[in-house]
C-alpha cells in the first residue's frame, strides 16, 4: 500500500483547508494514458471525496489520499513525499519505499 510521509500529509491537509474541501476531501491519484513516451502515468488532483472502487489512504485527519485502482496498482511499493522548491511552491514526490529489514 502506498506510504505517505509526515510532510505530505501536512501539506495535504493544508492544500484541502485552502481550497475548502471538507474533511473527508483529499488528494486524488488516477491512471492516465500519457501523451508522449517517458510522460508520467498519473494525474492528481484535490476532490471532495473519493470515487466508488478507490482505495483511501489516511496517514492522519484532513490527510486523505484517493487512489483509483490502476493508480493504487502503479503505487502499491511507493511513498508519497513532498518538497518545496525555490519560489516556495510545493511538489509531490513518488519514491521507492525503502526495504524492510
């Protein structure tokens, strides 16, 4: 199951309260057919609330996490970061979750 950092979390729950998407709202990953070869799979976007057959993932409060099913597929090994980048804009990042020992 896809693993959300503490960061991520935070920055999704204050991306939710900006826009004013009520508690059970959160970020929303779904499987796309990419334009060009090497474009990324996915897009992402706030919703309101999930769709029936996504799997909800909820690190903490306001933190939601939808992934239609391709998408929890695609990130079933993977954790969601974030990072913030010079002019202060925040960007979602997916990395290989660490092995376990």
């Amino acid at each position: 199951m896809l693993a959300v950092t503490e960061a991520a979390a935070d920055a999704i729950s204050a991306l939710t309260r900006q826009d004013g998407i009520a508690d059970e709202g959160g970020l929303r990953f779904t499987l796309v057919q990419p334009e060009h070869d090497g474009a990324a799979p996915l897009a992402v976007a706030l919703a309101p609330a999930p769709v029936d057959g996504d799997q909800v993932v909820s690190p903490k409060p306001q933190a939601n996490v939808f992934l239609e099913p391709g998408a929890a597929d695609l990130l079933d090994d993977k954790v969601l970061d974030v990072q913030q980048d010079a002019e202060g804009h925040l960007n979602f990042a997916v990395l290989e979750q660490p092995p376990t020992a």
